[in-house]
C-alpha cells in the first residue's frame, strides 16, 4: 500500500477482498439450491429440435472445491498481508524475505572471503580466484556505469588507465565504493572574465597537454588561467588531494575540444557516484577494491603508497 497516500485507499482495499470472498459464497449457496423447472428436468429450453438444456445440480466435488478455495483465501488472509494494511499473523513482508535471504547468502560468503581479508592490493591482483570474483563483483555492481571493459564513457571514468582523480591506493578505492564520490566543478565564467576570455582559457587548457589549440588565444588566456590554478594547480597539473584533475595529459572525462572545454568552464560539473556500501559486505568491498586497482595495473603503485 506505499503507493496510496491515504490511509482510506487500505480500508477500501480490506473491505473489497472481504466482500468478494462473501460474494463467492452467496452465489455458492445460490447455485446450490435446485429448482423444478419441469417434469423431464429440464429447464425448458430446446435447441435443433431436441437439444435440451438440463437442470441439474452442481457436482459434489466442484462445490467441495470451491468451499475449499475460498477457505484458503481468507487462511492466507489472516497469515500474510492482503486485507489492505493488516500486516498478518506471521508479520511477513517481501523486504524482510529479502533481508533474510541476503544476511544467509552473506553469511555462507564468509569462509570464501575470509581467505583475501588481510591481503593486499598487490596480493589480491595476484590471485586468480580473487580476481575471479572481483570481476563477478564488479559486472553486477560498477560496469552499468563505467562499462563492461571498465572503460567508461563521458561522465564515468576509465578505471583501464592509470588516471586518478582523487586517490590510487586499496583504502581510498574502498572508501569510494563504501561512501560514494561527488566531484564538483563550479561554474567559472563569471571569475574568468567575458566570453572571449572563457575561449582563450580553453585554448590554453588545449595547449597544457598538446591538444590541438590557437596559439594566440592560448597565449591570451594564460594569465586568466590563475583562476583556474587554485584547483589545478598553476602548471595546470591538478591536485589529486581535491580531486582535481591533471589537464596536462590527455585523458578528457567530459569530452575534448575547444567547445567542450569552454561548456565546462561555463557551467561546471557536478558528478556522483552512488555508495555502494549498502549492497557489499566489507569483505567484498575490499576484493573489488582489488580488482579494480588491477585493470589499471595500479596494484604495485598503491602498494607502494
């Protein structure tokens, strides 16, 4: 009933299921009861010339079945949820089966991963079987955004190369699966200057890792660039500390080009990854923390971290 906003729509739902089952008894009763139509047993009614409707009484067994059906009904109704909000007898609901039956599953997980708890990211990346299901992880809960390669796409970042926006090493891959992520970008057309000068900002954007640019307006927009230099950093190199991302290589997360760079200076980003935390136990976590520092072959890098 959580889709009823009104505590009336329960009501009407409970006395709607009692009616019918009431229903099905009285026509029951009234299809019982027999009448004398005529003296053969026949109600009167003849079709191509002697085809005759008969009068007779309902089988035994069908009304037997049919009383049984209903009683079933209204036992299933007094046990489980039916009768509008009326939890039942046994309190049963399809979030607490399913609560139970993820606890049961998890709990029978716990000798499998008990093995990978205390290992590394550099240990994990070497374990077949812990890599298996970290793979099995990581296709059920993280490739619907960044894909089923691990490459994503714009807006969901490549976890196959060794760009990292806000940390590299097994704790921070943990924390960011367990608490989720927002990277923000704000708006900065306003600091920059006029349109002209967000353009030219771009293009010296362009210019820091080798992209195609315009000289002259990247050489315009080099001294506008210091407002971008608090987050970036002055040589443009990023901070991975406010995840801020290095614009000297060539990893573009949000596309490339001189109307890409200037969309972003515009109007900014404002990027979430949901936490994963609820849906894995800790032991999971730290397996597909694994696995992903090893598709970008990080797993040394973080070890050495």
């Amino acid at each position: 009933m959580s889709d009823f906003l009104h505590s009336g729509w329960a009501l009407f739902v409970a006395v709607v299921t009692a009616l019918a089952l009431l229903a099905c008894l009285v026509l029951l009763a009234i299809a019982a009861k027999r009448r004398v139509m005529s003296d053969d047993n026949t109600t009167g009614h003849v079709w191509d010339v002697d085809l005759k409707e008969m009068n007779n009484p309902l089988p035994r067994w069908w009304m037997g079945l049919f009383v049984i059906t209903v009683v079933f009904a209204a036992v299933y109704l007094a046990f489980y949820p039916g009768m509008g909000s009326a939890p039942g007898l046994l309190k049963w609901t399809s979030v607490g089966q399913y609560e139970a039956e993820q606890d049961k599953a998890r709990a029978a997980m716990v000798p499998v991963y008990a093995k990978y708890a205390a290992m590394t990211a550099e240990q994990l990346a070497a374990d077949d079987k812990a890599m298996g299901i970290g793979q099995r992880l990581y296709l059920n809960n993280c490739s619907q955004c960044h894909g089923s390669d691990a490459r994503g796409a714009r807006g969901f970042p490549n976890l196959d190369d060794t760009d990292w926006l806000g940390g590299n090493d097994l704790d921070y891959v943990k924390k960011t699966i367990v608490e989720g992520r927002v990277g923000v970008m704000p708006p900065m057309a306003a600091a920059v200057g006029t349109a002209e000068d967000v353009k030219n900002v771009a293009n010296y954007v362009l210019s820091l890792s080798g992209s195609a640019h315009n000289d002259v307006a990247a050489q315009l927009g080099k001294a506008k660039f210091a407002t971008c230099a608090a987050c970036h950093g002055p040589e443009g190199k990023g901070n991975m500390a406010l995840g801020a991302p290095n614009l000297t290589d060539k990893v573009w997360l949000h596309g490339w080009g001189e109307a890409a760079v200037v969309k972003a200076i515009t109007q900014g980003f404002n990027n979430a990854m949901p936490a994963q935390g609820r849906l894995l136990t800790p032991e999971q976590v730290h397996v597909l923390a694994g696995y992903v520092l090893s598709l970008s072959k990080s797993a040394k890098v973080a070890a050495a971290n």
